[in-house]
C-alpha cells in the first residue's frame, strides 16, 4: 500500500505530460512523505555516521602528513 503512493502521481509520465507548467510546478513543489526506516538500516545509518566521524581525523592526518613530509 505505501508502495502505491510512491508509484503514484508524479511517476505516471502520461499525466506529467499533460500538466499545465503551472500546474507541474505545483505538483513537484509538494513535499513527500517521510519514509518509515526500519532497524536494519537505522543501524547501517549509524555504522556510516560512526565510520565518518572516524575517518574526517584519520584522512586530515595522512593529508597533514603527507603535505609536510620531505
């Protein structure tokens, strides 16, 4: 079911040709739904924010490094 809302409307290129440009402007300035995320994602999410965090420091290092290294 929430499937349907996605694959409905503005995905249908019939009726996106058939708008009005003002009408087309209209419709994509709507916004969309948030998307409900379940665990496993919300888990992998957090890996990737951690794994950022740790890798910003770890990459300006070797740069620092690498820029004054002779």
């Amino acid at each position: 079911m929430q499937q349907d809302q996605y694959d409905a409307g503005l995905n249908d290129a019939g009726l996106m040709d058939a708008l009005e440009p003002a009408q087309l402007t209209l419709a994509t300035q709507q916004p969309l739904p948030r998307r409900v995320l379940g665990r496993g994602t919300l888990a992998l999410l957090a890996l990737l924010r951690i794994y950022v965090v740790i890798a910003i420091p770890v990459v300006g290092y070797a740069f620092f490094h690498a820029m004054h290294a002779r």
